[in-house]
C-alpha cells in the first residue's frame, strides 16, 4: 500500500504503513544509528556514540533500547568484566538498506 492507494482516502497517518514505518524509524537519531551499523555491521556502544558525536548517554541508550524492541537492531553482552556490549543490523533491519540507499543517492543529487 503506498501513497496513491491513500490518495481521495480520509485517513490517520499513525494508521497507515507509512506511520508504522515512521514509528518505528522515526526521530533524530534512529536513521543515523541504523545507517552507522549497516555501515560498520557490528558495533560498540562507546563507537556509536564516538562516531555520532553530540548523542548523550541517555538519547543512544533509549534509541537503542527502542530499535532493539522494533526488532531492527541486535544486542550482544558478553558476560566479561569490563562488560562488552555489541550492536549489529537483525535481518529485518536488513530490509530497510535498500530504502537507506535510496536517501544517500537523494542527497548526493541535491546536496
């Protein structure tokens, strides 16, 4: 279902899959982490946070807490002290590098 399926239609954003999509990926930083870890595959909290730059502690926690729960993203803890967490793209989150692709092209064009 896209827009022209809508089009005439009197409907709620949040209702339709362009709001789940925006639910789900929607926000400042989510689209960056996902691009980040497409781009690395399998990523440290600390290099999130490095190569991201000015997310706070408390933002990247919750953005990824978030994505993790969407099913978009993976947390692997391995039980050593100090404690080692890992980030990577799930499967799903795969399905969305395409359309990720597409927004780099977009903006190489009209930068």
């Amino acid at each position: 279902m896209g827009i022209t399926d809508l089009r005439g239609n009197e409907t709620v954003i949040a209702d339709t899959p362009f709001g789940y999509t925006m639910s789900v990926i929607g926000g400042k930083w989510k689209l960056a982490i996902l691009y980040l870890l497409a781009e690395k595959q399998t990523v440290r909290f600390n290099e999130i946070q490095r190569q991201l730059g000015k997310i706070t502690y408390k933002v990247l926690s919750a953005q990824l807490k978030e994505l993790e729960a969407d099913g978009l993203v993976e947390r692997k803890e391995y039980p050593q002290i100090p404690p080692k967490v890992e980030y990577s793209l799930t499967p799903k989150a795969q399905t969305l590098l395409p359309v990720l692709e597409q927004l780099c092209e977009w903006g190489a064009q009209h930068r």
